[in-house]
C-alpha cells in the first residue's frame, strides 16, 4: 500500500519525540540565581554550616528561595541576581578560607526531571554576564630558565665528572662553556653528551680560548613551549577552581594565547589578581659561615647568592635549592598557635618530604630562608615602540632556625593575614610555568546578558512566526504539517543542547535562527516536487510517494554540504564560532528527521488508505 509506514517506525518517531520533550522541557521551568557552597581545607559543609550562612543571610536582610545539602556541598537560591551578588559579598567574607563560595544558575525543573538527568542548556557569558580574559604566555621568560637551569645542570655534569672549566654562561640562546685546553673541552663533550643527548654541542676556539657551545634544536624549543602553555592552562584552571567559578572556560588560542571566560563574576580586580600571579616559593639554606658585608661590596663567595629580606636587609643564601614550590600539594591559612601570626601550612609530595627531611636532619640548628618568587610584567618604551619586559622580583619572606626534621608538613610565618590568604591559594593551585599578560579584558553585565537572551529569544520567535505564516498561506494543508515539523524541530534541537549539556551562547542563538529559516527548505523540495507529479497528471496518494521519493537525494546532498561546512568551523573555529557550528549542525540533522521522516508519517497517518481526489497544496 502506498504512503504506509511500518508500525516500528511510527513507535521510533514517538519515542524520539517523546525524549525530546522531557529533556527540552527543563529549560521552561529555567534556572535560579544560586550559589554553591563547598569546603576546602578544614571546613566541613553540614548543619552548623547551614545555620551560619542562614544567620549571615537574615542579619543582613538578603531574602533567598532555599537552602539544600547536598554531596557537592550547600546550594542557596535566590529571586533574582541582585539578590545573588549581595549574598555572595557577605558568604565570600565572613565564611573565611575554609569555604569556597561560587555563583552558579541552579535548575528550577522538578525533581521528577533532574532525575532522568534532564538539566537546561548552560548558558555562555554572552546571556549570563561576567568576565572575558585574552591572555599571552611569555614563553620567552620560559626559555631564559631553561637556559639558566643548563647551566646549573652543566656546571654539575663537570663537577662530577672532575673536568675543570673557566666559566659557564648563557649567550644568545644557548651556554657557552669555555675551557683553558682542548683536552677539558673533548672531556666535557664526552660527560654533557652522555647525560644530555637532546643537546646541539658546538666547539670553538677564540682569542686563546677554547669553548663548547650548548643548544637546543627547535624542536626541543617547540615542544618546551608548548608543554608552558599547556602547563599554565592547567594552572589557571585549577587558580579559577579555588575562586569557586561556576562553568569556567580556559582554552587555548593559537601557539601562546589563552582565553578565559568566567560566567558570573563581576570582581574583576580580584580575578586578575590570581590569574596573573606567577608566585612561587624556594627554600634555602642560610649561608652562615661567609660576611654578608663583604657579599654587598661584590664579593659573593662561590655557591652563595645575595638576596634582601622583606625589611632590606642582606642576606646570604645558598645557591642550591632545596626544594621549589612544585612539590606542595596542599597549602592553607591560618595562623601560628604559639605566636598567633599569620601563617601558611604547607603539605609536600613524597619526593619533596624525603628532600626536606633529609636537609633539615643534617642541619638543625641552621637558619633556613623562603624565598618568594614573581614575575611582573612592566610596559617600557624602546624607539618609539611599546614593550612589554618581565622583571623577575625575589624577596625573603620568612627566615626560621630548624629546630627538628621537617618533613611532610610545616608552617611558613612572616606575612600579614591577607598574603597569607593569596599565598595558600596560588600553592594549593601551583606555579605558572610562564609570565602571562592580560592583552583584552571584557566585562558583560547581568542586565546586558539578560538582554541578550531576550533579544536571542525574540530573534528566534520572530522568524518562526514567519515562517509559519508564509508555509501555512502558500501550501496550505502541507503547509500546516510543515509548520507541525518545524516546531517539533525546535523542540528537538533544545533537547539535544540539553542532553549535551552544551553552552549556549549569542552565535548559537544565530545558528537556531538560521536553523529555523533552513529546516523548511526540504519540505518546499517535497512539496514543489508533488505540485509537479500532479500537474503531470499523477493520482494524489502516486504524487505525494513519487515526491517525497524524489525530493530524497537532493535534500541529502543539500544538507550534507551545509553539514560539512559546520564540521569545519567547528574544528578550525574558536569559541563563538564553535557555538554556531554545534547548533547549526545540531539543527542541520533534526530538521532532516523532521522534514523527512516526520512530515512523512503525518501526511501517510492523514492519506493512507483512502481515495484522494485532491490534495491541500
């Protein structure tokens, strides 16, 4: 029989619409200002929790919804976004370091929806407001270390290999080794080519002197820039986690730039305060045994260095460090229980403990020295032209006698309350492997999201509106199935946004509404093509086959070349682009479902078996 669907695909349309329905729906309902409350370090979320942050709450008169426990921790709604900022100025004060305070959109769906997992689409800074960062990695400064880090590598290679040297210094991107006779030189190439084969060793000869020349090969170079970048992406993602940002985005842009979108957060100055900080520690021995006063007249003795204590004071430190900041896993603030001083508690890793402990056990009774490391980017002038130099800032933060073995834990004091605070946080999220510098800045508001989503919304009803009329007026009868299609196409591509759980952003809101004009396209094929068998005298029930048939290959074809253009923004695109091409490929293959097989088993459940003596088209 012609225009006759199987009963199995009668049941697969409905039970894709059905789940279509249940998982567009909670984005009807829509979200509440929330934010989520989670503990970090000594903090516990539980029912004195609960009553602090209500207490705090009612005693500054800021309403809210309701507060929940949960596993991830607190969650407090909230009327409006208003509401929401004063309360998390008032939580992000008074409930102290123990506790993370982040804002957050909640869904307002029922219970019975979030426990089939069905959640509304995030919403992207563009709808929600908040802050967008562009970030440059200064992988030159990455590449000064590495060279600094040769040479101190160099100068241990030919100390244990007992060759002697005149010098080791860094030139011109690599580190020229000079020797008083050819025999050291060969000598040093044997031992530095045994240990470091990813090495370009290079020799010469100049005025008398013979010299060794280290480089690396680009590719090493590449490859040692791209693991900073890919370092400090990792480190702003875990500074950004300890902010308590709700749905952050840190995603690379092109060889050294990094993008940073933070939904929901307005305090910019705070933002860029940790971001950008490129802190972090070394721990010293105090050189005791050489003047101080005599390293200030220029003469440092060998393996000691000169630094300046917090209140500018010289003080001599050994060169070799005994461990950096890479090896603490945890760090919080609080303060010293026999002094009362702010304080820092710093947790190491199993190879930074064994250090520690080993160091420490050979040298009780010694003074050791924190050295607190950061890079400041400063902007200077050369020939007219603006430059941006980073200049490496080293201070002595604390100075302690050992007093036993330290090991896993201990306690850095000589800090006011709020350092001791930024510090704990940047060591708890690590070091950046480079200087990074903010090269744009955005900040969307929460009315101006609001706007957005308002416009986005009206942009999208407009178009359908019209597109509803102009399908119902010229094809009538088919018309109406169309525009039957056309909505449900609506419904489906909400869904699958929901189910992915993707961000939907301006561009995606631009790729629905192009959705919306293109998904009528492969009707207006169908239909012209049954206009047409009727004119050429086919019976109804042959021409709606025959044209649905027919129409098959060119939608396909039509569809498939738009769908390979949205899998290349996609993939060459950045964020916004991106989100046009998720939507618009998204709305590219319902709108086939839809046009196809939708409008097909409508017009069959309306036609199939009955004798048509004319069609509404």
């Amino acid at each position: 029989m012609l225009n006759q669907y199987p009963l199995w695909k009668y049941l697969l349309i409905l039970l894709i619409l059905v789940t279509g329905l249940v998982y567009a729906l909670p984005n009807v309902y829509g979200t509440d200002p929330s934010i989520q409350i989670s503990a970090t370090g000594e903090g516990q979320v539980d029912s004195a929790a609960h009553h602090r942050v209500r207490e705090l709450l009612e005693g500054n008169d800021i309403p809210y919804s309701r507060i929940t426990l949960d596993e991830q921790g607190m969650l407090v709604r909230f009327a409006d976004v208003d509401e929401q900022l004063k309360a998390n100025d008032i939580l992000r004060s008074e409930m102290g370091d123990d506790y993370v305070a982040a804002m957050n959109l909640a869904p307002a769906a029922p219970s019975w929806l979030t426990g089939l997992g069905a959640l509304p689409m995030y919403l992207g800074l563009d709808l929600r407001g908040g802050l967008h960062f562009l970030m440059e990695v200064d992988t030159d400064t990455v590449m000064e270390q590495t060279y600094e880090d040769m040479s101190n590598e160099m100068r241990t290679i030919l100390r244990e290999a007992k060759v002697r040297y005149r010098s080791v210094t860094q030139k011109d991107g690599a580190v020229e080794l000079r020797f008083s006779s050819d025999e050291e030189r060969e000598a040093a190439d044997t031992a530095i080519s045994a240990e470091r084969r990813d090495l370009q060793l290079i020799e010469q000869e100049r005025n008398g002197a013979y010299y060794l020349v280290a480089s690396l090969a680009d590719s090493a170079i590449t490859e040692i820039k791209k693991a900073a970048v890919k370092q400090n992406i990792t480190t702003l993602r875990n500074r950004i986690n300890e902010l308590g940002v709700a749905e952050p985005i840190v995603q690379r842009q092109g060889e050294e730039r990094v993008v940073i979108q933070l939904p929901g957060v307005q305090d910019s100055a705070q933002v860029k305060t940790v971001i950008s900080a490129t802190a972090t520690l070394e721990f010293r021995l105090v050189d005791v045994e050489n003047d101080v006063r005599e390293a200030q007249r220029g003469r440092v003795p060998f393996g000691s260095r000169l630094y300046e204590e917090r209140n500018g004071d010289p003080i001599l430190l050994k060169k070799r460090v005994i461990i950096t900041g890479e090896r603490i896993t945890n760090a919080t603030a609080g303060f010293d229980e026999e002094s009362g001083s702010p304080a820092v508690f710093v947790n190491l890793d199993g190879a930074g403990a064994s250090r520690m402990a080993s160091v420490t056990k050979k040298n009780i009774g010694q003074p050791m020295a924190v050295v607190f490391i950061e890079y400041k980017p400063e902007i200077t002038h050369e020939d007219g032209e603006e430059k941006v130099v980073t200049r490496k800032v080293e201070e002595v933060i604390n100075v302690a006698t050992i007093r036993g073995v330290l090991s896993k834990r201990f306690q850095i004091t000589g800090l006011e309350p709020n350092e001791s605070s930024e510090l704990a946080l940047l060591l708890r999220a690590g070091a950046l492997a480079a200087p990074i510098r903010i090269i744009e800045e955005r900040t969307i508001g929460p009315s101006m999201g609001q706007d957005n989503i308002n416009q986005g919304t009206s942009s999208v009803l407009i178009g359908m509106i019209l597109v509803l009329a102009f399908m119902a007026f010229w094809y009538r009868g088919f018309g109406l199935v169309a525009n039957v299609a056309l909505v449900t196409n609506l419904v489906l591509i909400v869904a699958v946004l929901s189910m992915l759980q993707a961000t939907l952003t301006l561009p995606g809101i631009a790729g629905i509404v192009l959705t919306v004009g293109m998904a009528v396209d492969a009707n207006v094929l169908i239909f012209e093509r049954i206009r047409e068998e009727l004119q050429n005298g086919n019976s109804p029930q042959a021409s709606i086959s025959s044209g649905y048939a027919k129409a098959l290959s060119t939608i396909a074809d039509a569809n498939i070349t738009t769908l390979i253009a949205a899998v290349v923004l996609f993939v060459f695109g950045t964020g916004p682009i991106k989100g046009f091409a998720i939507t618009l490929s998204i709305g590219i293959i319902t709108s086939m479902f839809t046009a196809i097989m939708g409008t097909r088993a409508i017009v069959n459940l309306a036609v199939a078996g009955k004798k048509l003596r004319k069609l509404s088209i």
